[in-house]
C-alpha cells in the first residue's frame, strides 16, 4: 500500500504546480487566440405589411438540417401567415432575411408568385425603409428592424412582392433558407436563432404567432427566451400571444452519452486519469525492481509528463471525432511550454517523497 500512498502523493504534487503554471498561461493564450470564433448569421424578422390590413396569425415552421459536407447547422424557414382582406387588392408586401439563400418561394393562396424588384424609386411606398446618409460597404438604406432601431440593408437584402388578396381570409407562404449564428469556441457549438417581430407593429392588427421549432433528432434546445416549450416527436412548440419581445432561441448538435461523458471529462480530464495510471506504474516499477530503480526514476520523470501531454493534445481530436464536428480552442499547442515545469515539479515530488517514505 505504501507505493500506492507515494504515487498518489507524487500525482498530488505535481499536478498543484501544473495547474498554478496553467492557470497563469490562459490569459495570454486567449489574448493569443485571434481568430474570429463567432458568426452573426442571417437576420430574420416577421413580413412587414400594411396598417390597413390585419393579420388573423401567423405560424412559423423552423426545421433544423445539417450541412453534410461541413456537419454546420442551418435552418429553412416555413411562415404562414392569414390575412384577412376587405376586398380584392394587390398588397404591396417585404420581408427581410438578411445573409439568406438565393432562393426562396412565396405563395399567396396557394399560388406561386415572383417576387419584384426594390429599387430607389419605388422603396419610398415602404415608410420603414429610409436612405442613409452616410454608407458603408454598399449598405445605402436603413429597416426598421427594433423600436428607434434600423439595420443598413441594400435594396436587393430585402424581398418584394405584390399578393393578389380576395376579399376575407388569405394565405401568404413564405419558405427560405438561412444561416444561423454560431459560437465555435470550444467543443459545445452553440447556435442562435434571432427573428424580430417588430414588424408586426406596421400591420393594423396582429394576432398570436405560433412556433414551431423541428430540431429532427439533429439539435438540442438549450435555451429561449419564450418560455418552456411543449414538445411533440422531436417539436418544440410555443404561442405566443404578444410581439413585444423578439425570438432568440439557441441551440447545439445533439449529442450521445459518450460525447457528453468525454465533453464533461474535457483534454485536461482524460489526460490526468491516464496520468494517474502512469504515476502509479512507474512508482510501481521502482518497487519492484530496486537495483534499476535510479533508472526507471529519470526514465519516468521524461516520460511520464510526455505521455500526459500527448493524451492531453490528441483528447482534442478524439473529442471533436466523438461529436462529428471541428472546433476553435485557441492555441492550445501553447502549454507545451509547461513540459519543463511539469517534468521539474513530478522530479521533485518523487524526491521528496522518497525521502519521506524511506
């Protein structure tokens, strides 16, 4: 039992002064890290409309696909909405979604319709699309996208289009894909959905909005600001029965019970469990074989922090391979100059320690 106290005592030790070297390396490696981990992705907000006309509701479909070449996350949405119309009218209506796909279909009853183009001289029928003065980048045009609050646009960010209405109820079916926010720091990714329905305060009337999030066995709700959703084969559902505040939902890969034992355990877990068993062997081995135990000593110095730095750098591999999916770390490749520490700090613990169990 002794050698088995010793190695502990040794593991102990050693992994104190680690930590203390680690910890003061991190800042300089997240100051280090100056790749751009986070993605706005696409704007999406509710159709905009007319004050003379109401929506009755509106009923948003969000199905969650995966990009089989990169395993990114995606969303295609599905919006519904019912309008009800007094007469027979073209209703001039837009919607924004910017960073979208090309493509995208609209319907109005049933009935496939083109959208037109927005150009300088017919924007000014929108009273929430206004020029900017100053511009950036080809962003010439503000949309009212929040209360007191636009976001720069080029005319071509935004879809047009004229819905032939019959008198009474109407159905406009809007289907795009779009590009979702992403955060790749670390293994967890995490994805936001953001849609504003702001808009709906230029309609004459508004009613309660449904939605209906498919995550398709692909994704996981981590959180929303709508409240505790209903859930139906894989659907999340909620009702909303005001627009004063926006969707923002948030989401990450589905993940297995192993992906989620090694994402708890992290490079740092696996790598001191293998340290663990390696400190006992090689406290083990000095037991055992005393005549060649000055050798298996500075062998073991050398050799057991290089096999705990090797377990720790392919755990990020290994990990990444388990979720299906790569991430950004930082350069992590920057603890490699702990190995000296690490490998004076063991040396010395077992020296201590030898002289303390003798």
């Amino acid at each position: 039992m002794i050698w088995r106290i010793f190695a502990m005592d040794a593991f102990k030790n050693s992994i104190y002064g680690l930590c203390l070297s680690w910890f003061i390396l991190i800042p300089y490696m997240l100051q280090a890290n100056m790749a751009q981990p986070y993605f706005e992705g696409s704007r999406n907000a509710a159709m905009y409309g007319n004050g003379n006309y109401s929506v009755l509701d509106e009923v948003i479909d969000i199905d969650i696909r995966k990009d089989s070449l990169e395993n990114n996350l995606y969303a295609v949405f599905k919006v519904r909405y019912t309008i009800q119309s007094p007469g027979k009218v073209q209703l001039p209506l837009l919607f924004l979604a910017l960073y979208r796909s090309p493509s995208h279909r609209i319907k109005v009853n049933g009935k496939t319709i083109s959208n037109q183009e927005l150009t300088p001289l017919n924007y000014t029928k929108f009273p929430f699309i206004s020029k900017l003065k100053e511009t950036t980048d080809d962003l010439s045009y503000s949309i009212a996208y929040a209360e007191n609050e636009g976001i720069a646009v080029r005319l071509d960010d935004l879809i047009y289009f004229n819905a032939p209405l019959q008198e009474g109820k109407n159905e406009v079916y809007i289907e795009y894909e779009t590009d979702l926010g992403s955060d790749t720091y670390g293994f967890l990714r995490n994805y936001s959905l953001k849609y504003s329905l702001y808009p709906s305060k230029f309609w004459k009337s508004f009613g309660p909005i449904q939605v209906r999030l498919h995550l398709n066995g692909l994704a996981e709700l981590t959180e929303s600001n709508l409240g505790k959703p209903e859930y139906e084969t894989g659907t999340a559902k909620w009702t909303l029965h005001t627009t004063d505040n926006d969707l923002d939902i948030v989401i990450n890969h589905k993940t297995s019970l192993v992906g989620k034992i090694v994402l708890w355990l992290h490079p740092i877990g696996i790598a001191s469990l293998l340290l663990i068993g390696m400190v006992l062997l090689h406290v083990k081995l000095m037991s055992n074989y005393p005549k060649s135990r000055k050798y298996i000593y500075w062998l073991g110095i050398i050799i057991v922090p290089a096999i705990f730095y090797t377990a720790f750098f392919l755990s990020f591999d290994a990990i990444e391979w388990i979720l299906g999916y790569t991430s950004k770390h930082g350069y992590v490749f920057l603890y490699v100059v702990t190995y000296p520490i690490f490998v004076l700090l063991y040396g010395l613990s077992l020296s201590f320690l030898k002289r303390k169990y003798k």
